[in-house]
C-alpha cells in the first residue's frame, strides 16, 4: 500500500506542473490573414493563423500558420481598454511588420519593438499604413 502510494505521489509530482502549464494556456484565436508579413526577422506566409498566449504570466504568444508558426514575446504594453481582439500590422508599401496584438477578454494590447527590418522600411519609405486584422474564436 505504501508503495502504491508513493508511487502515486511521484507520478502527481511530476505531471502536475505540466498540467498547470496546460492549463495557462489560452483559447487559440483565429486570423486570416491576406499577405505576407514579417515578425521577429521572419516572413510569414499569407494565409490563416491561429494565435494563442503561450504563457498567462508573461506576454508570450504563438502564431501557427499553414506552413510555418512562431513564438512572438511582445515585451511592450499598451495600459487601458483595448478595442476589438486584433492583430496589427505597420505597412510599408507591400511589405507588412507585425505591430501589436490585442487578445480578446485583456487590459492590455502588447506592441512589438521595432526591428531593425522595420526601421529600415520607415527609413526609406516614411510613414506606416497601420492594418488591423480581427481575431476570432475558433
């Protein structure tokens, strides 16, 4: 008896934190997404995107797309009500960079830093269309 339950309270000691871990996570969000862009030196595919926070405790989200996905950390927030769960994108001509998302049911909308990709777009052609695209459940 003893050693079923020693055995029983190894077995919770280590699958528990994975199941917390599990658990943070949050429900995947749907965007589609009509041309390419770019996020963390990478160029994204057009097409449709799940997006979910990886991470309840930092500001840490997955895009997976229909070739490829990525782990996006967005060390910046913007405080207050954001407006509508969206994804975006600073436009520069044809080439398009990942600006910020705002999770659905959140305070706060995270922005991206501006790479260096970014900084060479605006450097050679000025301003940014900004381009929100809408997330929704799945």
């Amino acid at each position: 008896m003893k050693r079923i339950l020693v055995t029983l309270l190894t077995a919770v000691g280590i699958t528990g934190p994975f199941v917390a871990h599990l658990a943070a996570q949050s429900t995947p969000q749907e965007a589609v997404i009509p041309f390419a862009f770019i996020v963390s030196n990478h160029t994204m595919p057009a097409g449709k995107y799940m997006v979910s926070r990886y991470n309840q405790g930092a500001p840490v989200f997955s895009l997976r797309g229909p070739s490829s996905s990525i782990f996006v950390q967005l060390p910046k927030n913007e405080d207050g009500k954001p407006q509508n769960p969206s994804l975006t994108f600073a436009c520069y001509g044809k080439q398009c960079v990942l600006a910020k998302i705002t999770p659905p049911d959140s305070e706060t909308a995270y922005a991206l830093s501006q790479s260096s990709i970014e900084k060479n777009l605006s450097h050679s052609l000025g301003m940014a269309s900004m381009v929100a695209v809408k997330l929704s459940p799945r």
